[in-house]
C-alpha cells in the first residue's frame, strides 16, 4: 500500500495527516501522533449534544 491515505477529520478540520506528520516516511503513524487525534476527538464528542436532532 504505497503511498497511501490516513488523514482524520473532526468537524471539517483536518486533525491528522500521515503524509504531513512528523516521521511521514513510515507507513504506520506514531502512537504519540494518534494519541493526540484521540484527545481531539474524544473532546469533540464530549462537546456535541446527547440528542443529535437537538
């Protein structure tokens, strides 16, 4: 899988790019990097509402 996609978006903003992070020449992203992704992720759904049509 040369040259493949891994990017993740939160609410239309990118949160992490594997061709642009540090260390990009490795296929696997580093755990450091997907943690970070998580904690963003993890506060966007903590922010969202419990209903989603409210």
């Amino acid at each position: 899988m040369h040259g493949g996609r891994l990017e993740i978006y939160v609410n239309g903003n990118k949160v992490y790019d594997r061709k642009e992070a540090t260390g990009a020449a490795d296929f696997y992203p580093s755990l450091h990097e997907m943690r970070k992704a998580k904690d963003v992720l993890a506060e966007a759904i903590a922010k969202a509402p419990a209903d989603p049509k409210g």
